[in-house]
C-alpha cells in the first residue's frame, strides 16, 4: 500500500483500488436510493439531473465525469479517485469520506455541509465557495487548490493539512486551527477570531494581518 503523506496524527494512504476495473457505460440506470457501485470505472461521462440517497461508491474511479445538478445525500465513498471532475455546485452533505483522492477536480459551489472525511486528499481542485460547514476532517490534506470564499464553519480539524492553498476570505468561525500549520497559504481576510487563530503556523508577515484579532494596530 503506498503512503503518500505522513501526518502528525496518521498517515494518509492512498485508495485501495484494483489495477482492473470494469468500464461502465450508462451509470445512471444504477443510481438510485441505497444502491451499492463498485470496482468500477466511470469515465468521460455527464451525470445530469440525478438525485439518489445513501449511494455506496466502494473501489471506483470517476475520470473526466461531469456531475451537473446532482443531489447525493449521505454518500457512502471508499476507496475512490476523481480525475480530472466537475463537481461544482453539486448538493452532497452528508457526504462519508473514507481513502477518498479529488486529484485535479474543479468543486465551485460544492456543498459537503456535515461530511466525514477521513484519509482524503485534495490535490490542485479548485474549490472556491464549497461549502464544508460542521464537517470532521481527519487526516485530510489540502494540496495547492484554491479554497477562497469556502465555508468551514464549526468544522473540526484533525490531522489536517493545508500546503500552498489559497485561502482568501474563507470563513473559519468556529473552526480549532491550533498546530494547523498555514505558512505556505494565502490567509488574506480569512474570516476566524481569535480562539480559532490561537496555536496556528504563521509567517511574521501573516502574523501582521492578523493582528487586527488582539486589537492590534499596525502602523505603516
């Protein structure tokens, strides 16, 4: 099994997925309530229009799939890559999140309000204005993808790293950064207070912006 990141708490691993898998052509004759997919290939494929709850992906690869106007409430994945997808605006709270890769994946507006993600990696996505609201993130890593305006809200972080993400205007009420290390973001008008902030990596420079928390004013 092939590590790709060492974490203070874990270890995150990459999805356990066989070399072989079997394509499938039409997906949607298969997404409907409490449905179980899996050791398959999904690729180069549109998903328009489709709502099903409690769906199990286990051992799957979405490549190059559009998911367009989609509601998949309480999504079971495990084991799962996306390559190279859209899942921008798509509704999926709820979400658990388990040996998960979103690798190049273009996530605008998606809602993960209440997810569980737990050894998942997200790798150069752009995900400005996802919604991850009271959500558990547990060795999870943030790899240069664009998060500003994203929403964390009451989110507890675990494990979490966050390298060369933007990271500007996101809100982060509520949200324990202690040990988060964001030396290598850009935190321009993140939107914490000073608990929240308490314990966090910083540059001096970053440091600077956020003296504004302690009541701090610097002078030019």
């Amino acid at each position: 099994m092939a590590v790709k990141k060492t974490m203070k708490q874990g270890v995150i691993f990459e999805p356990q997925i066989p070399e072989s898998l079997e394509p499938i052509k039409d997906l949607s004759s298969l997404l409907e309530d409490e449905v179980l997919v899996e050791s398959t290939l999904v690729e180069d494929r549109v998903i328009d229009s489709t709502t099903a709850h409690n769906i199990c992906f286990r051992q799957v690869v979405f490549r190059n799939v559009t998911f367009r106007n989609v509601d998949f409430e309480r999504m079971d994945l495990q084991h799962v890559r996306f390559e190279n997808c859209d899942l921008s605006n798509s509704h999926m709270t709820y979400l658990m999140a388990h040996n998960v890769v979103f690798d190049h994946c273009k996530m605008m507006g998606v809602n993960m309000n209440d997810g569980a993600f737990s050894n998942v990696r997200f790798i150069t996505c752009t995900a400005k204005y996802a919604n991850f609201r009271y959500s558990e993130f547990k060795n999870v890593a943030f790899e240069q993808t664009i998060m500003n305006l994203s929403e964390f809200q009451s989110a507890k972080l675990v494990g979490v790293t966050f390298e060369s993400c933007n990271l500007r205007e996101s809100q982060m009420s509520g949200v324990r950064l202690k040990g988060i290390d964001l030396t290598t973001c850009d935190i321009e008008g993140i939107g914490l207070g000073l608990d929240e902030v308490s314990g966090a990596v910083v540059t001096s420079l970053q440091a600077v912006s956020l003296a504004h928390l302690m009541g701090v004013k610097v002078k030019e």
